[in-house]
C-alpha cells in the first residue's frame, strides 16, 4: 500500500494535533511541519516526536538551527514531496493557496478562511461523499462542526423545521496569556452570527440562524440549542438513543456529575484516550437535554459542549484522506472487518434513515478508521 505523504503548514493549536494524528495513521506518511518561529512547540516536535521540521523563511532557518534543529529544507522543498497539504496556518489560506496551485499539490484548509477557499466545506459524518477526489476542501470551524454533526442525526431522524443557536464562545486557548475578556461577556455586534450561515455550508437546507457571546473560560464553548421540531413523536429517551448512536458525539451522563465543561475536560483527562486529554467528540449533556410541547411548540432543547482545540481533528485526517479519492477500495485490509461490521450495525441503528437511498456518510470508511486510530471509535 502507498502511503498518502502529508505535510502540516502551521504547526499551532490545530496543526501539532493534527499532525500528531497523521502520525497514528495506518495509511499516512508525515512527511514534516513548517515552522514560523523558533518555539517550544517545534522543539518539541523535533526532539520529542522525531519530525522533519522545514522552515518557512531564511530567517527562521537561522534560528532553528542556532538552537540545536535541524531543518530539513524549506516550504518549496516540502511541497515537492507530499501528495497533500494541511494548512493549519492562522487565515493565511488564500496566500498559501497560489503556491499550492501551482505546485500541483491539494490542500486542506480550516475554518478560519472564507468558504470559497475551496470548493466545498466538509464534516465527515455529513457530506464524505461530496468531497470524494477534490483537489481543496475547508474543514469547517469548531462551532460549525459540532453543530452539523448534531443537527445533522437530529433533522435526519425527526426533521429540523427551524434551530437557533446561542454560541457560548471561551476567550482563547488554554495556551494563550493575550486574549480575554477575563471577566466581562462581550456579545457578538454580528447578529444574527457568521456560524449558522456556515452550517449552511454543509448542511445547505437547514434553518438556522445563531448569535454569538464570548465568555471569560479557556476551555470549551458552550452551545444552547434550540429546535423547532417536524416530527412529534420522540421523548428525551429516544433524543439520547439517536446521540448515543451519532458517531464523534459523547452523551455526558449528568448522574456520573458531568453538568458543565470543567467536569467535561477532567472526565477526558482521567480516560487518558490521548495524551492531551482532548475532546474529539461533540459532548451533549444529558440532563440538559429539554422538550416542550405548548401552544403548537414542539420544541428540542440541547446544550454542548466543544473542545475548541481538537475537535476538527479526525475531520482534517477524514479530509485528507478524501481529496486522495479514498473509497472502500483502499480500505486497508486490517480494517475490512471492522467498516463491515460498522456497515451492519448501522443498518440496525436509530442513525439509519430507513431509505433505500440512504448514503450512510456517517460510517465513511475513512471515519471508522480515524476514530479507531483516534480511540474515539463506538462500533457504528
Ligand atoms: N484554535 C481554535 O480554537 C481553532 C478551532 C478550529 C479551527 N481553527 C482554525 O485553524 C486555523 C489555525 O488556528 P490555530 O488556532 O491553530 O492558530 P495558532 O494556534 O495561532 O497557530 C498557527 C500556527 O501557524 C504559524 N504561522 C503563522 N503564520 C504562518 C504562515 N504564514 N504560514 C504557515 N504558518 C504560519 C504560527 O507560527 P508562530 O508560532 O510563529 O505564531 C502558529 O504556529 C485557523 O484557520 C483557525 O480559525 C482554530
């Protein structure tokens, strides 16, 4: 089997996990990072994981190898010896994008760029097939991820008339000592917010519309979400069943004492799934999980919970693999079984539409592969 060579341009919050998620991948090759700067991270990268580091400008080149690294060549070079590119640069895509064109290399981008960076925007469990052989996908935002991979079960099953979201966005990354606010909320002057548009992105007939605060936390977002529902027939039970179901969604069981997102992070910390304690999946409280039914209401209630930092992760590894054309025809031997098994439990699952038609994007070879890979895998 030829491995696919993948890069990361823009080794920061998304680009080290992602990189460290190549990594773990049977059918990937990381060829190297870039690096900007001289920082602890590319140090580590280097002595501690053994990657190739290549260096974004002379300058860099000089100060890397000053302090002990040394670099394997530069961006050009890079790109000349990997099928993919995932750039995980902060909105630099559009710049990036021109030297990736014309070195023939395809790319990944984040949500941080505008949609039209690529052709399509992409979350696994939603739209794998779209995206099968394209040259440029954008993996959506945190937000918008968590959101399309839950709107996406919950209006699949029991039909979405209209969602309104309010995003409970944290001030920065747990790594970052500049941004707040710490201790103010400041709402979004952008109503209703970019997120619900985005959504759109991916799930193109789905009301919605979203409004955005920011709130003084490092750790996760937190979103409130509120359905207008078509179908009437579910209860709270049967909301948790399908969730519990949803591949990259983690129902958090209020009685075990999960009820906000400092539990959230120290229940992953404990479960030592990944070294970092990250979330991959959505998190949705159970106990938090709310139905009414008044006045001609019929009305879903559903509060989560997103790792900002790592949540995109396995979309990026299901990304790169599908501008590769990865279909059921490259799945590695050592994992037939287990997408077969995954296929037949699906069929059986609350997730199945019950449609002859039914694509079944959500158990994509490439997702059950990466959640595997990942630990994050739930048997459909
Ligand atoms: N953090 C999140 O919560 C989050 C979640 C989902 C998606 N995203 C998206 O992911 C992308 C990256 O965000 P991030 O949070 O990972 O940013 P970040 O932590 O600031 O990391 C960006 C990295 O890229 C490097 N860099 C700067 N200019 C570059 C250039 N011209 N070319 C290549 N690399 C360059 C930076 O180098 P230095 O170390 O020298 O600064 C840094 O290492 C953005 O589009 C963002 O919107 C972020």
């Amino acid at each position: 089997m030829q491995k696919i060579r993948v890069c990361v341009n823009g080794y920061g919050t998304i680009g080290k996990r992602v990189a460290d998620a190549v990594a773990l991948q049977p059918d990937m090759e990381l060829v190297g990072v870039t690096a900007h700067s001289m920082n602890y991270r590319i140090d580590t990268a280097y002595r501690h994981k053994g990657f190739n580091i290549f260096s974004l400008d002379g300058e860099v080149y000089k100060e890397l190898e000053a302090n002990g690294i040394k670099v394997s060549g530069s961006l050009d070079e890079l790109l000349g010896s990997v099928d993919v590119i995932d750039d995980c640069s902060p909105k630099n895509g559009v710049k990036n994008k021109e030297i990736y064109q014309q070195r023939g290399v395809k790319a990944v981008f984040q949500g941080g760029e505008k949609k039209n960076i690529a052709s399509d925007s992409f979350v696994s469990q939603c739209d794998y097939s779209r995206a099968l052989g394209k040259d440029y996908l954008r993996v959506v935002s945190c937000n918008t991820t968590a959101l399309c991979r839950t709107l996406h079960a919950i209006d699949k099953k029991y039909g979405v008339n209209h969602a309104h979201g309010v995003l409970l966005r944290r001030g920065t990354d747990s790594h970052d000592n500049r941004r707040g606010p710490i201790n103010a909320i400041e709402s979004s002057s952008e109503k209703p917010s970019h997120h619900g548009e985005d959504v759109r992105t991916v799930l193109e007939r789905l009301q919605i519309f979203t409004t955005a605060y920011i709130v003084p936390t490092t750790l996760m977002h937190m979103h409130d979400l509120m359905l207008d529902m078509r179908d009437a027939h579910f209860d709270v039970n049967d909301i948790i069943e399908l969730l519990n179901a949803t591949p990259r969604i983690l129902v958090l069981k209020s009685n075990h004492g999960i009820e906000s997102t400092a539990q959230v992070m120290d229940y992953h910390r404990d479960l030592l799934r990944n070294p970092r304690g990250d979330v991959y999946e959505t998190g949705i409280l159970d106990g938090a999980i709310g139905i009414y039914r008044v006045h001609g209401y019929n009305r879903l209630f559903i509060t989560q919970c997103v790792h900002q930092e790592s949540n995109v992760v396995p979309e990026n590894i299901d990304a790169i693999r599908a501008v590769m054309g990865f279909d059921d025809s490259k799945i590695p031997e050592e994992y037939r079984s287990r997408v077969e098994a995954a296929r037949e439990a699906y069929m059986k699952s609350p997730l199945h539409s019950g449609l002859t038609d039914d694509k079944m994007e959500e158990v994509n070879p490439s997702r059950i592969i990466t959640d595997i890979t990942l630990n994050i895998f739930k048997g459909i």
